[in-house]
C-alpha cells in the first residue's frame, strides 16, 4: 500500500538522521493521506524530527497537534513525556510538570511514567 511505502520511506529517512527528507516525507504523507493511520503516525514523526534537531518550539507544536488530533491515539504516552522534555528543554518547567502529571493520571503504568517519577 503506498501509504505505508511513504511512512517506510520517510522512517528509514528519520533513522539515518536525514531529519529535513524525513518531515517533508512524513509531511507528504499527512497532506496526501490525512485519513489514513500512518498519517496520525507521520504527525508524531515530524515532531520527532524537530526534536532530534533542537527546534523545540517546533517540536512542541507538532507533538500538542499529535495529542489534540489522537487523544487515544498509540503514542499518547510517549507524546506527552516528550512534550514534557521538549518543556524543559525551553525552560518551561511549569508546563512541563502539568504536562507529566496528566502522563501520569493517563498513563500509569507506562515506561515514560516511571521516567517522570526519577526526574523530580
């Protein structure tokens, strides 16, 4: 199917840190396919790429996005501990503890939870 053709692609991209392929092939992705699954992936995918580059600014617009279009969605968990890194990273400690609070209340009893509590 193409649509996993394109998130392969733009995974394999992201994996060989060639961040800028890898958000305009997930972006593709997102514009081509909005409905599809892997789109709802790619969109945590593009957050993932401006964290890897230090644009946190970006990268916390892209993993609020994610969280706002897929409140159940796989990567609630993960997504809301790395807004919470991405918050650090921006001096947003504030943020960054109501943000791991709700992991936490959401989330109990996933890896990033247990993350959070060593971080206090």
């Amino acid at each position: 199917e193409e649509t996993q053709k394109l998130f392969q692609i733009a995974t394999s991209d992201f994996n060989a840190g060639r961040f800028d392929i890898a958000i305009s092939g997930f972006q593709d992705l997102v514009t081509r396919f909005p409905e599809s699954e892997e789109s709802k992936d790619a969109q945590y995918w593009i957050a993932e790429c401006h964290y890897a580059k230090k644009q946190f600014e970006e990268a916390e617009k892209g993993y609020l996005l994610y969280f706002k279009q897929n409140q159940k969605g796989a990567k609630v968990c993960v997504v809301l501990y790395k807004l919470g890194m991405t918050y650090e990273k921006l001096d947003k400690s504030k943020s960054r503890d109501l943000v791991w609070k709700k992991l936490r209340d959401q989330c109990p009893d996933s890896e990033e939870a247990k993350l959070t509590k060593s971080r206090k």
